[in-house]
C-alpha cells in the first residue's frame, strides 16, 4: 500500500515535471560571489563585516568610531602568532568592550568562523 503511494506521488511529481511550466532561466548571475563554505556565509549572515570588512582588513563601515580598532585579518603576518582559542574565545565572549559576544554560535560554527577568518589572511595562515 504504501509502496502504491510512493509510487503515484512519483508519477504526479513527473506529470508535473512534464507539464508547460517554464524552466528556469539556465544561468542566473549575481552581482557578488555566492559564499562557498559555512564560515563565509556565517561571517556576512552576522554583519560580521560591517565591522570587519568584507576582506577582514577591519575597515567596515563602522570602524571608523571603533576604539579599540580590529587587528586586520587579511595581514598573515598580524594573524600568524594569534591563536585559534584567542580568536574562539573573542567571538564567543567579545573583546574590548566594543566587539559582541556571540555566545549562540556552536562549537562547529565558531570553528567554521576562525577557519573562514584565517582564509581571508595573505598568504593564508592555515
Ligand atoms: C561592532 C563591531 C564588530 C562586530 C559586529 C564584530 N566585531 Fe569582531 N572585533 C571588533 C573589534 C573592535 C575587535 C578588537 C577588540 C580588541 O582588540 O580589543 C574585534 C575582535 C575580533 C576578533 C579577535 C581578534 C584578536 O585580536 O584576537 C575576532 C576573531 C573577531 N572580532 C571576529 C568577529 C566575527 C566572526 C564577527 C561576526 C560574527 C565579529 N567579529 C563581529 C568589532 C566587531
């Protein structure tokens, strides 16, 4: 029975499938680069950039108040020496009275954030 069911839910799916809906355009193009890991997309779905900047060079839109400023994340050489817990510990806890602590994030999310920082850095430092 239930087999029977799976089996015209199938059939309905492909009627529909056939039907004269239109297909979608083949390429649809977008103004910015998709983000391509989890890190990426949660760093720009937290405004993580508005602060940050899109490359990490802490040159965000708000960064001009900002006192104490952010390290720059793209500079290998700043970005080397500082930890992995240094920088799980700031995103989680917040740092310098000005950077939030975002203490929802999972530890594969603040994993994901510190290994998408670190990509941003030239050359990377991971
Ligand atoms: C309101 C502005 C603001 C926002 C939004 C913000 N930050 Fe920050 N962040 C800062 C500032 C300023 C510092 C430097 C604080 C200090 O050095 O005392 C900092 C520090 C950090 C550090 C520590 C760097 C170090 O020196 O150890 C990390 C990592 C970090 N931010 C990641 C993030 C991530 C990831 C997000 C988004 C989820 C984020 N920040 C959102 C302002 C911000």
């Amino acid at each position: 029975m239930k087999k029977a069911m799976v089996c015209v839910a199938a059939m309905l799916f492909l009627a529909a499938c056939n039907s004269s809906v239109p297909a979608p355009k083949a390429s649809v193009v977008f103004s910015e680069p998709l983000p391509e890991t989890e890190g990426e997309l949660l760093y720009l779905d937290m405004k993580c950039p508005t602060c940050h900047g899109h490359q990490g060079s802490g040159d965000g839109f708000f960064s001009g108040g900002l006192q104490p400023k952010s390290v720059d994340f793209s500079s290998a050489e700043i970005m080397g020496p500082i930890p992995d817990a240094q920088l799980k510990d700031a995103i989680r806890n917040g740092k310098g009275g000005v950077m939030p602590g975002y203490a929802q994030f999972t530890d594969h999310q603040v994993t994901e954030l510190v290994r998408y920082i670190r990509s941003l850095a030239h050359p990377p430092s991971n």
